[in-house]
C-alpha cells in the first residue's frame, strides 16, 4: 500500500467521511452494497472489457470486488491497481486479494483529484466512484495523465433520482419528517451520488478534462435492496441522501426515529417481493477516450 502524500483540502471532508462513519455504515450492509451494485458494474465491463495483459486503474476501489473482478480479464500478465481514498477500505481490499491469492492485484491510498496515480495505463474503470470529487474536471483530469494516449476510461454513475425511484422515495419522506440542517460540522460525503446524472454536463466535463469521444449509455436493472423491508429501511436509514440527512441531523432526527421509520416503510413497501425486496436501478455507462 502506498500512502497518499497530497489529499486535498477540498476533499478533506470527502475522505474523513468515506474512511470513518460510511466505512462503517458500507461494512454493516455490504451485503446490499455490492450484490446491488454488481449487476451495473457486469454491464459496463461486458461492454467495455480490459484487454489480457493490460494494466487498469480501478477508481474508488472500495471493498476491492470490482479490483479482483478486473484482475481476472487481464490475466496473470496484466496488473489492476485499485485507488481508494479511505485507507480502511484500501487495507480490507489488500487483505481479501491477500487470501483470495490476487498476485496481479495492488492497492494505492490516494485522492484521484490531486494524487500521483501511478500511470500510465491502458485503461480506467469506475462503478460509482467518481461522484464524489469536489471538482470532477480536476479529477478527471489527473485521470487522464494516468493513461496512456487513447487510453479507455469506463465509468459507472447514477442516472437522476427520478429514475431510481427507492433512493428518491427514501430521500423524499425522510426531509417530510426531518428539517434540513446545515453547518452540521459533521463530515460529508461530497456532491454526492448524483452529480454526474445529467448527460450534457458529463460529457462537459470529459472534453474539459481532455478526453475525447465521450459517451453515455443507460443501463437499467432491478436490484436487491434488502433481504426483507427492516433490511431495506434500516439500510435507506443509513446510506444515501436519506441518510445522509439523518446523520448530518444527529440527535434530532434520532428524537424523531419512529416517524422516520413509518416513513420509510411506507415508500419502500411497495418494492417488497418474494425473497427480498428489489427496486428498479438506472445508471449511465460513461466511456471516454485520453485525448
């Protein structure tokens, strides 16, 4: 692992959030996380796939599923460095390759917006880990020097709230119940999931940045939320922009915990199915190509 020498300011709070009280929250329900998640990240890599003996830079690693995942297209020829800014993520995802016998695997502490990442590479790919940033050009600029020229990058983002509508529910009944709070002092999570839902601006972005050929493809899918509807509201309860505004709340949305979750029950009812309850996703298959 290597230590990320230049985290910037304005991410500062980002990283704090990502490598503390979320780190915690993702571990609890992983189990939703990354069953949910993998069905959007199959399709981006099915239609965009790394090549045998290529070397890939996986953004916002996290667990290190997607790492792993990569690591076996290319094969043991080829290197797949996952980059993550919350340390704690980076150690677990070192220690699941570790015992998963990885050896075509890295892992990098580092904050993709500032950081040196350690190019160059054939490619880049990201299953939402690139909404984050406090400033998406920057960031998707230092991506862009990590490749080589014509270098492919594949990203993973949400399309907008409407189009996934048991996030927009949650996040919808919980600011009925809860007041916004601002100045919190508590860390946050950045622009957050969806900054990077509207098309025009995405593609913006990628040119400004230095990439050419942009393009986004919707991909929809339904998803497990949870295995059964206390699974999937305590799992709105804790990450999202549903949670996000309980936590930046604090003690007054805990006070007002039983309407919160007749709330919640309420809007994710109606996605409660045999063996789970499962919700329509929607999210953009972002490629781009190092100008």
């Amino acid at each position: 692992m290597v230590p990320s020498t230049a985290m910037t300011d304005a991410n500062a709070s980002t990283v704090e959030a990502w490598n503390t009280v979320l780190f915690e929250k993702f571990i609890r329900f992983r189990h939703v996380v990354t069953r949910g998640l993998r069905s959007h990240g199959d399709a981006a890599i099915e239609r965009h796939p790394p090549t045998v003996g290529s070397r890939v830079l996986d953004l916002g690693s996290g667990f290190g599923d997607t790492t792993q995942q990569l690591a076996e297209h290319v094969g043991p020829q080829g290197e797949v460095v996952g980059v993550d800014c919350a340390e704690r993520f980076v150690r677990l995802a070192e220690k699941e390759a570790t015992a998963a016998g990885r050896n075509n695997v890295r892992f990098l502490v580092a904050d993709a917006q500032t950081d040196d990442l350690k190019g160059p590479y054939d490619s880049a790919f990201s299953r939402f880990g690139t909404m984050f940033f406090a400033s998406a050009v920057a960031a998707l600029r230092n991506i862009r020097r990590s490749l080589k020229p014509g270098g492919q990058l594949t990203m993973v983002c949400w399309r907008k709230r409407e189009d996934n509508e048991f996030v927009h529910a949650a996040e919808v009944r919980v600011r009925a119940v809860v007041p916004a709070r601002q100045g919190s002092g508590e860390p946050t999570c950045g622009p957050g999931p969806f900054s990077m839902a509207d098309e025009e601006r995405v593609k913006s972005y990628l040119l400004a940045a230095g990439f050419s050929h942009p393009t986004l493809d919707r991909f929809d899918a339904d998803i497990r939320i949870g295995d059964d509807l206390s699974d999937a509201v305590e799992c709105a309860m804790a990450l999202g922009p549903a949670g996000e505004v309980l936590r930046l709340a604090g003690r007054e949305a805990e006070a007002l915990r039983p309407r919160v979750l007749q709330a919640l029950n309420e809007a994710l009812s109606p996605f409660l199915r045999q063996g789970g309850v499962f919700a329509r996703s929607s999210s953009w298959i972002i490629s781009a190509r190092a100008a």
